[in-house]
C-alpha cells in the first residue's frame, strides 16, 4: 500500500534502490562464493600435486634401494679391476635411504590433519623396519656368502611389502583429499548459481511489482 501511495519519482528511486541492492548482493554472493571455488579447486594445485611428488620421490628412492640390494649381493660374481664394488653400491644404497627419509621430512610442512601425520610416522616407522630387516643380507653379501644372503633377502620379503602399502595409503589418502576439495568446489559453484538465481528471482518480483 506504502508502495502505491507513492509518487512515479519515489517508485523509480525506490526501484532503483531495490535494483542497486540486488546487485550488492549478487556480487558480494559471487565474490565469496567463487573465491570459495577457486580456494578449494586451487587446493589440489598448491598441497595435493606437490605432496604426491613428495611421495613419488620416496617412492623412486625405495625402489632403487631394492635394486641395489639385488646387485650388492650379485655382485659377488663381478670382477670390476681394483674397485670395491661393494662399497659403491653400499655408498649408494645409504644415499637411497637418505633421499628416501628426506622426501618424508620435507613432506611434514605440507600435512593436511592429523590422519596425515598418522600416516607419515607409519611411512616413517616402515623404511626403519625396512632398513633394519635388509642388514643380514647385506652382511652375508659382505662375506661373499650369496646364497645366504638371497635367504635373508627372502626371511625379510614382510618389510618391503609393509613400506610400500604405507607408502600406497598415504598416497590414496592424498588422492581421496583431491576429490573431496574438488567435491566441495563443485558445491561451492552450484550454491552460488542458486544464491544469485534467488536474488535475481527475489529482484523482478519486487521490481514488476
């Protein structure tokens, strides 16, 4: 009633007002949400992708490290003039585990929660045992004793096998936190088309009125 007691001058500036408010609100709900989308689709740019490189690294590292097992104790049978090949390949095999403990190290500033740290110290804990359960092949392999080095190598296969599924948990974990971000931006876009598509909806009710 208010509205039609009105004068043609005070219903254009009253509709006008109602217009300008409509669209505060359509770009302050488009900024909070698409700053939403982009924080949550940004997220697998800036932790999932390099977190996953992280573990690629310990990943490559461990597997050089089995490699390098296998040729310590074949090495037996290699005649390479002066040079201690032994001692190379152990030099190389203590660099793997090194590498391997500083892709861990450098993944902790990039922990997610508290479930992500749960699986770094299992990450952790798995190379030590790994590490641990390798040395009497190596000493075996050290005395030139290459079948039971193979044997130790086959007494230990439980720790390899451990190491990697924690390494392939964590891993998953990672990739399950990518889709669930992606998830929520999804979200984040749908219920902002609905914010504006209520406001727009709300605004020619209003204004053809």
């Amino acid at each position: 009633q208010e509205y039609f007691a009105m004068s043609i001058s005070q219903r254009i500036i009253f509709l006008i007002a109602v217009a300008m408010a409509c669209l505060a609100v359509l770009v302050g709900v488009g900024h909070v949400q698409m700053s939403r989308v982009y924080d949550q689709a940004n997220y697998g740019n800036e932790h999932i992708v390099p977190t996953m490189e992280t573990l690629h690294r310990a990943v490559t590292s461990f597997d050089q490290i089995r490699v390098l097992m296998l040729y310590h104790i074949l090495s037996s049978h290699m005649e390479v003039g002066e040079v201690d090949i032994k001692a190379e390949i152990q030099k190389k095999i203590d660099e793997a585990f090194t590498q391997t403990k500083q892709a861990l190290k450098d993944y902790e500033s990039r922990l997610s929660n508290e479930e992500d740290r749960q699986l770094l110290e299992a990450d952790r804990a798995a190379l030590e045992e790994y590490k641990k359960s390798i040395a009497p092949a190596l000493s075996a392999s050290n005395e030139y004793r290459t079948d039971a080095a193979m044997e130790e190598v086959n007494k230990a296969a439980e720790a390899p096998r451990k190491l990697m599924e924690a390494l392939a948990a964590h891993i998953r974990f990672n990739t399950n936190l990518g889709n669930g971000e992606a998830d929520k931006a999804e979200t984040a876009k749908s219920t902002s088309a609905m914010v504006s598509i209520t406001v727009l909806l709300t605004a020619l009710v209003i204004l053809g009125g």
